[in-house]
C-alpha cells in the first residue's frame, strides 16, 4: 500500500510539474505510455532508461498486466484494511462495554458500601446506646449496692452494740 501511495504520489507530482511546464512553455504532453512506464515495477524497467515514446503491442500488454497487478494489490490492500477496521470496531465496541460493566460494578460496589456504612452507622449507635444503658444500670446497681452494704453496716453494727450493752 506505501508502494503505490509513493507511485501515485510520484505521478502525480510528475504529472503538475509537466502540466505547468507545458502550460507555461507549451510543450506537448508526455503520451500515456510514457507516463504509464513509470508504474511498472522495478525488476522490468530501471529508471535509468528514458521512456519509449513509441510503444509497441506488447509494450501496452504489460501495461495492462502491470495495471491489473496494481488494481489487484489495491483490492487486497483495501480487503486488509476494511478487516482491520471490523477489528478495531469490534475491539472498541468490547472496550465500551466492558467500561459499561466496570461503570455499573462501581456503582453497585459504591452503593453497597453506602449500605454498609448506614448499617455499621446505626449498629454504633445502637451499641452506644445500650452501653450508656448498662452503664446506668451498674451506677444504679451500685447505688443500690451501697445502700444495702450500709445498712447491713449500720444494722449489724447497732446490733453488735445492743449485744454488747446488754
């Protein structure tokens, strides 16, 4: 495909630069043949040699050999070329909905974070809430604890006394 993208930009340039000299020198135009030579692969022809103005039956069945190659190698160039595009389409196409998925696995794996995060939220306050609940409960306990140990004190001790004075 480089190939002939060079060929054809070599003939085409050529065929400017001929075009403005015979427009501004007007000099006849280079015949097809001439021009058409310049295609032919390298192993044939050397552009060491000048073109043959006059060209022979032979001269424009290689021509039209050279041509048909050239169409042929262009075909295949633009078979390969339109695979590769089916290629990279599919590949692209993967490429999105793989990204669609990892999208939608972002937001379920965010979302179910968020859910546990209000859970684990209201499980603190709950135990939080139970904690003040059993602290309240020991101070009370311990109140009543207290009161008990004084009294059992104060009845054993005046009992003791009332023993003692008896």
């Amino acid at each position: 495909m480089d190939q002939i993208e060079k060929i054809m930009r070599d003939l085409t340039r050529d065929f400017e630069v001929e075009r403005q000299a015979s427009d501004t020198k007007q000099i006849p135009a280079p015949s097809l043949a001439g021009i058409l030579r310049v295609i032919g692969s390298t192993d044939r022809q050397t552009t060491d040699s000048p073109p043959n103005h006059h060209a022979t039956p032979q001269d424009w069945s290689d021509l039209i050999d050279r041509v048909r190659d050239a169409a042929h190698r262009v075909r295949e160039a633009e078979a390969e070329t339109q695979e590769q595009e089916i290629r990279v389409r599919e590949l692209l196409d993967r490429v999105r909905e793989d990204m669609t998925a990892a999208h939608e696995r972002i937001r379920a794996a965010e979302s179910h974070a968020k859910d546990i995060q209000t859970r684990s939220d209201a499980l603190l306050k709950a135990a939080d809430a139970r904690v003040r609940e059993a602290e309240e409960r020991a101070r009370t306990a311990e109140a009543w604890l207290s009161k008990i140990s004084m009294t059992i004190a104060e009845e054993f001790s005046s009992k003791d006394e009332k023993r003692l004075t008896a």
